[in-house]
C-alpha cells in the first residue's frame, strides 16, 4: 500500500526544503549566501529591476538583509565562486556544477534544430573572429566588442551578429561570463576562468544527469517527477528512470499526496516542521513558486506574472511579488523602487480569499520597512489598489497613500 500524507505535510516539507522557517542569522556574511545558494542549487538571473533583480530576492526571502555588493563579489566577479549557464534559465550556479552541464552544451552544439547552431553553419568566420577576440582581449561585453556585425539588425531579438556569435560560443561551453557590468553579460574564454580541473573533470551524461535530478529533489523536498525535471530544465531526459534508481539506492521514496493526481517523491534529508514560521516576499523567479501549476498544487495559488501583459489588462500589477506567511501563499504585492525619490512605492496590494487582511498586513509591515531599509530608503508610499492595500497602509502606522 502506497504511503499517503496530507497537503498540510507536503507544503511544510516543500518550504522547509527551500531553506525558509529557519532563524535570521543577527549577521549574513559570505558563508551564509554560500550555504543558501548550495541549497537551492543556483539563482534565475532577470533583467527586470522595477524592484530590485530577481537573484538578489531568493536569498532576501531567506535571510533577510544582506549587502548586495558581498553576493557581487562572490557572484560577479572573475574567478568568483559561481558562474552562469543555462540551468533553468539563464542562472549562476556554483563553479563545482558547470561539468554536470557539459552534455546540455555539447547537445546544443549537435542539434540541427537548435538557433544558435543554425546560425553558426553559416557564421563560421564570424565565431573564428571572436574566439580571437577574446584571447586577446577578452573578457568583453557584446557593446565592447568593435565590428561592422556588432550592429543590431535582423530577428534574432535584436540581438546582432556578435552578441549571438558570443551567445552560441556561451551555449556550447566554449566561453563563460566573466561578471557583469551594468548587468550585461561580460564574455571570456573558458580557460581565462574556470580552473583547468573543472573544465577537465568529466561527468558522463547519465551520472550528471542523475545528480541534477537527486539535487532537485532534495531541493524540493517533495515533488511530482514533473517538478523534478523542470526544476533544472530536463527536457529529454529519463527522469522518471533516475528516480527509481535512486529510489533502490535509498535516496527518495515515493508516496501520495491528498489532492495530487500524481505520485510525489520524497528525499530522505526532507523534515516536515511541525510548523514554519516565516514571511517573505518571493521573486517571480524563486523555485518555490516558479513552477505555477507546482504553486498551485502545493499552495492553491494561481500565479501569473504580468509584465508582459498589456498594461490596461494586468489584474495584479506590473511586478507582484507572493507573499509567504508560515506555509502558505496570503497574497501579492506590486512594488516599485522610486530610486530617484528614495521610497519604496506599494503600487497595489492583494490578499487571497484563505487569508485574513488585517493578519497579513500585521506580519507583512516590518517586512516592508525592512526591505525599504535594504533599499536605502526612508519611506513607503501605499496606492490604494487591491483589496489588501488599505490593511497595509493602516498596518505602516498611516504611511502616506498616494
């Protein structure tokens, strides 16, 4: 008989695993951004900054306020601790898991149906000239780099020749980022960042395949074989296969989940908390809730992010955050950073139907003023837009309302 547990336990276990209802560290330092990104295994990247960019907000979300410029430093700098690929989407991962990607680039570079490889049959002089480019001046941002191609022309998102030349040697392993500046990509060769070791170091395609799936699933705690695949993007992948595997290795185990069609596996270093305590404001972006309907299995909560949705449509606002309370998703709240008057703007404020808005609003206040702080600001605005917004502005002590 297969073991069954209660959403209640599942959503525990799911938030425990992501790292939330531990205790605020008094101080976070590199050590505690290192354990934190390890946990989760990498951090989306986003170019949307109407708040703040999404790989800053996970770690936020679970230590409260850090200082930026140390996950820059650990982050964006050259020969830092981590690197960026293709793992879910574009995302930095640390530099020991860039070999478990090898079969993902050298998959790219092979397939004839791939854009990027399209393009290279016929740009082979073109990457010939890049690739010295960067030996011998590299690291580069596409905007650096001086050629008649670096115009932007033709459909490939207004991308030209020479930021999707770099983008193809990126995909294939052959260059890495070297930082950013100004949050574009800055491009070097493989060898002038990664150690030789790493760039060595062989991992055939099922073993690294095998150790993204098991981190996944420590990382989810519990979880469909769809969440699994999805959380680093294996598509194509035998995951289902994987997970048996490690099923007979000890390492997972399968049971139910009340309300879930599918059957979940469970990691052995998973806990279920006898409750969580925490509030958090999560990016669009943070793995606990980028899978929506995963959010809403676990949750019931139905996610979607509005910025690409026309501006006279948006239901929620432009960039609405969930907002987490203990083990359960209260509400969304649309911030916008004012940088040039130094306030952190409540552009509209929701709550959902479960939840009670003078309670969320009370948990929620100190969050607000705190990620203000984080921001450098002395004031928060509230728009009176949503059915949890006036509860917020009574829940600041009466901060202005516009």
């Amino acid at each position: 008989m297969v073991e069954k547990i209660s959403l209640a336990h599942a959503r525990r276990i799911a938030v425990a695993a992501q790292g939330f209802g531990r205790p605020v560290p008094d101080a976070v330092g590199a050590r505690q951004l290192n354990l934190t990104i390890d946990r989760l295994g990498l951090l989306q990247l986003d170019s949307v900054n109407v708040f703040e960019r999404s790989h800053y907000l996970p770690l936020l979300a679970r230590l409260g306020a850090y200082d930026r410029r140390e996950l820059d430093r650990l982050t964006f700098s050259r020969k830092g601790r981590y690197v960026e690929y293709w793992a879910h989407e574009a995302a930095l991962i640390p530099v020991e898991s860039w070999p478990l990607f090898r079969w993902r680039m050298e998959g790219y570079r092979r397939s004839p149906k791939d854009s990027l490889t399209l393009w290279s049959q016929s740009h082979q002089p073109m990457l010939d000239w890049l690739r010295k480019e960067l030996a011998d001046k590299g690291p580069l941002a596409a905007s650096e780099v001086e050629h008649d191609a670096a115009k932007r022309t033709g459909p490939w998102w207004g991308w030209s020749d020479v930021k999707t030349g770099l983008e193809a040697l990126f995909r294939w392993g052959e260059a890495t980022s070297a930082g950013r500046s100004r949050f574009e990509r800055v491009y070097a060769l493989t060898e002038h960042v990664l150690p030789q070791e790493i760039r060595e170091r062989r991992v055939s395609a099922r073993d690294a395949q095998k150790r993204l799936v098991e981190h996944a699933a420590r990382a989810h705690g519990i979880a469909t074989t769809g969440d699994i695949s999805d959380y680093f993007r294996l598509k194509n992948v035998p995951v289902g296969e994987l997970l048996h595997e490690l099923r007979e290795e000890g390492v997972v185990r399968q049971l139910a989940v009340d309300g879930w069609r599918q059957r979940a596996w469970l990691h052995r270093d998973a806990r279920i908390p006898r409750r969580i305590e925490t509030a958090a404001l999560l990016s669009p972006f943070d793995p606990i809730v980028w899978r929506r309907d995963r959010a809403e299995r676990l949750f019931d909560f139905h996610y979607r992010i509005e910025i690409y949705t026309p501006a006279p449509q948006r239901v929620f606002g432009y960039y609405s955050l969930p907002i987490l309370v203990d083990d359960r998703i209260v509400g969304r709240i649309d911030l916008k950073s004012d940088r040039q008057a130094g306030v952190l703007r409540v552009q509209s404020a929701w709550h959902e139907d479960h939840a009670e808005p003078g309670a969320v609003a009370e948990r929620i206040a100190p969050l607000l003023r705190s990620t203000a702080a984080w921001q450098g600001f002395d004031a928060i605005t509230v728009s009176d837009r949503g059915n949890l917004a006036r509860a917020v502005a009574t829940g600041l002590d009466g901060v202005s309302s516009a």
